[in-house]
C-alpha cells in the first residue's frame, strides 16, 4: 500500500483541474466502464451474483485508475495506476481483515465474511442521530445493556449544550466533546460496559477537536474510530489525510465509508455500485484501514429500495470476492409507532447480511431495536442465495404494506423508552413483536 506521503506529494504535483470538470469526467468515465464490462441492475436479483460483482470490481479499479481522486485543497487529482489499486486489493485478499475493539470482559473482533457464512455479521449498533441532554445517557445506554450488541459504530451527537452549539473548529465544538465524552463514560458504566467500543465522534469533525478527544480516559484506539472517508464522489481535502496519518501514528483504527448516490453523477444503480467500489479502492490506498461501510440512497434521501439494494450488494460482494475487508452496512427505519419501525431496519439488514456485511454498525433507533435485528441476521446468515433473495422480495413488500402507517406516527426516543428504567414501554414491544411474527412469514427462519 502506498504511504500517506506518497498520497500527498500526488496532491501538490497531480494534474490541475477544476471541481466540476472532474465530476463531468468522473460521470462519462463511470458510464464507459459500466457499459464496457456489461453490468446490468436486475431488480430480481437483488444478491449480486459472481459475475456480477467481479465485473462492477474491474469497472472499479478501471474507473479510479482513468479518474483519481480529487483534492479539493490543491485543486489537483491524485493519479493512482492500476497496478497499484491492484496490488492494494491483492494485499488485502491476501490478507483477510479483521481487527479487535474494546478491552477486558467488552473485547470484539470484526472478521471478513463472506456472503455464505453461517457466522453472521457482528452487531456493532449504537445509538446515531441528535439527541438532547435531558436523555442523552439513557439513549446510549439503551444500548450499551444489550448483551448481543458487541460494540456501537456510533454514539448519538448532543443537539446543544444549554444555548451553545457546537461549530467546528472553534472552542464550543471542544466543549461540547467533551461534554458528551463524559457522559458517554456514565451511560457505559451503568451498563456495567465501561471497555465497550463506542465507534466514531459524532459532533466532533475538525483535526483539531478530534485530536482533542483522544487522552487517556476519554477516547483512546480501544474505543475509538476516526473519520477519513473520501467524501462522494471520489474527493478528498487535507482533513482526511491529516487524521488518516494520526490514525497511523496513534494505532488508531480509521473508519472508512464508501459513500455513494444514485441519480447525481451515478445515474442508477449499476453506476452506484461500481462508484462505491471506486470509493472503497480510493480510500484503501491512502488510510490503510481494516473496516469500510457501505451507504448509498437516491438523491430524495430514500434508502431501502430495490435499487439501493442491488447497488449496496454489488459493492459487498466485489469486496468479498475480490478485496476482503470488513464490509459495514447502516439498516434503520424511521422510529414510529408502527412495526413499519423494525421492518424497514431488516429489510436492509436481510440484504446485508446475504451480501457479505461483517458489522453493522448502526441497527435500528434504538437499543431493544437493533436486539431484535440482530437476531434477524443471526437467522439469514449462511441461507443460499436464492432462498436469500426471495425473503428479501418478501420483506420489501411488507414494507410497502405497513409504509402508510408512518404518515403522522414518528416519534422520538423518550416516547419508546421510560428514560428512569431505561425500558421500552410495552406498545413498542408489541409492534416489534408484530413485526417478528410478519416476518417469520416472509421466511425468516427464527
């Protein structure tokens, strides 16, 4: 793999270009490798199959060889041969990923998987979105006492601090981390989980307020995941090479999110999937990490589609095949009092776990949620790939079945959950238990 120092003279010496005339080349060149090695979306087959994904993996490497990754600092393309995104995928085959997180009685590791393991995927859930102080604490520890989750991809990013909220690279951002550090600590140790991982800065984004975060007793490589991902599609600005370097330095593993989107400069899914491969390959070169997320959704911010579908598992199943890092995936639904709520979430988690997903990283709204998702992908792991693709067909059309429900039905997380127990209240449980038996019938084989 190249050094981040070779990454970054390519920055100051790469072909000069302006933002929009790289995303112009990137669009025709992701349309001329599409159509070149043939890869078609079919909606009917949802599971990638072999062909399939090796081709989307060959457009990919062909793609970010002719394209490179654009430093939107320097105004320049880093160029990368296609010698040497295959050798990076070599060394990884060679290799396959795993890392461990954690200490003590909370140690995990996360393991490449393919998309026929009876092992399923590591839930690696935690809390995600904004949340306020009033019920901060009980929202990660909604999770934290889950004895199936084995780590959290995330912890929910507080809304404000009293009447301060926090702006990147200034003090009030620091303020605020360390604010949500603290009480990070306090949700863990009333779950009795105080080595637990707790995966990514949620408020923190600047170099400056994430390197403040990292002492021991606040986040340390045990329990912690830096952002380094190339931002869609296919750039990049000192930010990411700065933390991927402190990453190294530091022992720190990176995270690492291929981050894709169809209907802009990806037209469909068969543009997506190879775009997220591209994505995947780019950072690889440059942060060297163990694990990489997979997320894509159409421009309206729709996730959960047949398109999105086939898209998310051509990525997953050319990195299973052909690269074997740690794929990730985020499977959620929209929190409501519906069992639309837990149908959504599995319904991408069905796909992921068919697909070759080695942690998800973010399962549901919250902690009983992702529970019962784990336990969904704990049934699908191992299952053939036909058998796969036809509970999935049957999921998503429940889906549509309980969709209108949403309408009027969100609601947040203090009105699921009793914030003194930490309990959900028994209606939730009954929708999700609504939802297990719905999908027992789609074939889930509990």
């Amino acid at each position: 793999m190249l050094p981040i120092i070779e990454i970054h003279e390519r920055s100051l010496s790469g072909p000069v270009m302006k933002s929009d005339e790289f995303d112009m080349e990137f669009a025709m060149k992701i349309r001329d490798v599409v159509k070149k090695y043939n890869i078609e979306y079919n909606e009917n087959e949802l599971v990638v199959d072999d062909a399939t994904a090796d081709a989307i993996f060959q457009a990919a490497v062909e793609l970010l060889a002719e394209v490179g990754i654009y430093h939107l600092d320097t105004e320049r393309v880093i160029k990368l041969t296609k010698e040497e995104i295959e050798k990076t995928a070599q060394e990884y085959s060679d290799n396959p990923s795993k890392h461990t997180f954690g200490k003590d009685k909370d140690e995990v590791t996360i393991e490449y998987r393919a998309s026929t393991d009876k092992r399923p995927p590591t839930l690696y859930a935690g809390s995600w979105g904004v949340a306020q102080e009033e019920w901060y604490v009980p929202y990660i520890q909604s999770f934290a006492q889950e004895e199936s989750i084995k780590a959290m991809g995330i912890t929910a990013g507080l809304a404000k601090l009293g009447d301060m909220k926090a702006k990147a690279g200034t003090p009030s951002e620091i303020v605020v981390g360390l604010w949500e550090q603290e009480h990070i600590k306090e949700a863990l140790e009333k779950a009795g989980r105080p080595g637990l991982h707790v995966g990514l800065l949620a408020t923190l984004s600047s170099p400056s307020g994430i390197m403040t975060m990292m002492a021991a007793g606040l986040r340390e490589a045990h329990n912690t995941q830096i952002g380094v991902h190339i931002i869609p599609e296919m750039k990049i600005s000192w930010s990411q090479l700065v933390l991927a370097q402190f990453c190294q330095v530091r022992g720190i593993q990176p995270w690492q999110s291929s981050m894709s989107m169809i209907g802009g400069l990806c037209r469909n899914a068969a543009d997506t999937a190879v775009g997220l491969t591209a994505n995947l390959l780019g950072q690889l070169t440059y942060a060297h990490g163990q694990l990489c997320s997979l997320f894509t959704n159409h421009m309206d911010g729709k996730s959960a589609t047949k398109p999105t579908h086939w898209a998310y598992s051509g990525a997953a199943r050319a990195s299973e095949r052909n690269i074997k890092v740690c794929i990730g995936g985020c499977a959620s639904g929209v929190l409501c009092k519906s069992p639309f709520t837990l149908i959504q979430a599995v319904n991408m988690a069905t796909l992921f776990t068919a697909s070759g997903m080695s942690f998800c990283w973010i399962a549901g709204n919250t902690g009983i949620e992702a529970r019962y998702s784990g336990e969904v992908m704990n049934a699908m792991a191992g299952m053939e790939r036909e058998q796969a693709i036809e509970v999935i067909n049957k999921i998503m059309d429940l889906q549509l079945k309980y969709a209108p429900e949403v309408k009027g039905n969100t609601c947040k997380f203090p009105e699921v959950y009793d914030l003194e127990t930490v309990q959900p209240h028994q209606w939730y449980i009954d929708h999700l238990e609504k939802a297990k038996e719905e999908l027992a019938a789609c074939g889930v084989p509990y």
